[in-house]
C-alpha cells in the first residue's frame, strides 16, 4: 500500500510512525517547510508543496491528511476524485457542510475515508467500552467529561477561521466523540460558551437516546500547566473514572494509573496502560489495515460527520439559547 503523508507538524510526525510500523510504502510527502520534511523523511522519499502534483507524480493509494482543520475539504476531495482513499486527522472537516462533501465526493468515486478518533484506541477507553458491553457497569446513567487547560495553543490553532472553531472544535472534539463512542448517539445538545465558534469556555449538557445524560465542560482558564481531560460515568451497578489521556503526555499527570472502577461496592484500580502517543499510532495503523483490505475503518465517514454535528449543535444552542435536537443537523437538513 502507498501512502501519501500531507503535513509533518507534531501530529504528523505520529502518522510518519505509524505508517513505517505499519510495512506501508512512504510513496511521498506534501510539506511547506522542506527542511522539516528533509529532516523527517531523508532525501529518498519525495516531497511536494501542492497535493495536486503529489497524487499525479506518485499516485498513492491512500492519501493521510494532518493538516490545519479548513485543509481537510480540498485536500481529501483531491485525493478522492484521484482514486485514493483518504485517512483524516480530527475533526473530518471544519463544519459541517465541509463534512457532507467529503460524504458526497466519497459515495460518488467510491473510495473510503477513515477519521482519526485516536482516543478510541486508548487502551484504557477500550477496557471502559469493554466494561459497559459486558453489563458489569449496568445501565448508563451520566457521563461527565472534561478538558481544563492552562494556556492556550499557539500557530494556527488560533485563527477560529481555520480551526472552524475556538477550544470546543479544536481539542474539545476528542471529549465529544468519545460521549458518543462510550454513551452512543446524541439525542439533544444545550450549550453555553463565552464566544460560540471562537470560544475559549463551554459547557455543553447532552441527552443520548439511551436516556443517559452526558455533560462536557471546558476552558483554556486553568493555571499554566494545568492539562486534564478526565472522563467519569454513573451507572446503575457501577461507576469508572478515566484519570486522562493526553494530561499523563502533557505532564499534568503522572503515575501509572489510568481506570479506576467502583464494582460491588469498592473502589479498585485498573492495571490497564496507554499512553495518548500510542493511541494515535494504534489509530492510523488500524485505519490503514483496513483500508487496504477494503474494508470501512471503525471510525469512517459516519462517525466523523456525527462528531462535527455536535460541535454544530452546541454553536447553534449557544448562539440561539435553545435546545438543538441533533435531527436537525441530520443530512440534507438545513445547515
């Protein structure tokens, strides 16, 4: 399988790693900083500034997207209309309209797309996941997440015109797609930010179709260093905390605990590990997998869009101070 790699910044240079352990051929790489890439790739692997060349000169099999969130759309429909199938870094696109036309690009060449929902491979979230399909934890009642953070990210990430967004579409959608992996499907979103679409501060409250509640808080407000992105669930025979993912990389955190779960009335910890590093690594060889095989990535077209409709929910209910049913965001609604 040859693999185009667009963008080597921090999260592409996991994507680098996970495609040389994965045996697929580095057919290429799409960088502005041609130092950077020289530096990550050697002298023996093309590189390219413009997409378009790129697929044309070494026609890759797949094209893997880590570039800021407003490339997403031009850069996948490129490769798509070129025969390639497409991995996308999170989130799939920076709205949703950007999301319907990947979809449509996709159904219309027939290739497949995966997204990077790298948090699902964290081993602690899928010992969790294990947890609640095994009826140990019984029924979901709440879900109660969070990202605190001290200082915010620098570069590009600060321009909400090409994050689509402030905090809540930038890191936030990591919380909003693992509501979804551990709680299932989004029935309503209420919301409150300082700023919604350049927001700094939220608070989302979510009901799934199950019934479960679900509550997202977060904000870049919190004192440097402060890095938390716990996860915590209430069930009926239950309850388990995630202590983070990304707060033990970041430094916030440290040790080796990861779960902790209360089940038949005590409190013990989890000897599961992980580390955020590995999750994205363990995500993008996963997605390749697949996609070589032909077969829908576990996280594809469907669950990318869903993510993004979310973060669209919780703009319009913070812009509109309602309560958004996600029909209303379901496709070929108005957006």
């Amino acid at each position: 399988m040859k693999v185009a790699l667009c963008g080597l910044g921090e999260i592409g240079q996991i994507h680098l790693r996970a495609v040389r352990e994965s045996g697929a051929e580095l057919a290429a790489v799409c960088e502005l900083d041609r130092d950077l890439a020289i530096q990550s790739v050697g002298v023996e692997v093309p590189v390219f500034s413009d997409v378009g060349e790129l697929i044309e000169q070494t026609s890759p099999d797949l094209v893997d997207i880590c570039l800021p969130h407003h490339l997403h759309v031009p850069v996948a429909v490129a490769a798509l209309e070129n025969g390639c199938d497409v991995l996308l870094e999170k989130p799939m696109a920076a709205d949703l309209a950007g999301c319907d036309e990947i979809l449509r690009v996709a159904g219309e060449s027939g290739r497949r797309v995966g997204v990077s929902h790298n948090q699902v491979h964290f081993e602690p979230h899928r010992r969790l996941r294990q947890l609640i399909d095994s009826g140990e934890l019984g029924e979901i009642r709440a879900i109660y997440e969070r990202l605190w953070m001290g200082g915010k990210y620098g570069g590009w990430r600060e321009d909400s015109s090409q994050v689509g967004g402030g905090l809540l579409m930038d890191a936030g959608v990591h919380r909003i797609y693992m509501a979804e992996y551990l709680g299932g499907p989004v029935q309503t979103v209420t919301a409150v930010m300082d700023n919604p679409r350049s927001e700094d501060a939220f608070v989302l409250t979510m009901e799934f179709e199950s019934g479960a509640l679900g509550v997202i808080q977060g904000g870049y407000h919190g004192p440097d260093g402060v890095f938390d992105d716990r996860i915590e669930i209430q069930a009926s025979a239950g309850m388990a905390e995630i202590l983070g993912c990304e707060a033990f990389f970041e430094g916030d955190l440290d040790g080796s605990l990861r779960l902790r779960t209360r089940i038949d009335g005590a409190w013990a910890g989890d000897p599961v590990g992980g580390h955020w590093d590995e999750s994205v690594v363990a995500s993008v060889k996963e997605a390749l997998a697949d996609l070589e095989a032909g077969r829908d990535p576990e996280v594809g077209l469907v669950e990318g869009r869903a993510a993004v409709a979310v973060v669209e929910a919780a703009y319009r209910s913070a812009e509109e101070g309602r309560t958004v049913p996600m029909v209303e965001l379901t496709r070929g609604s108005r957006e």
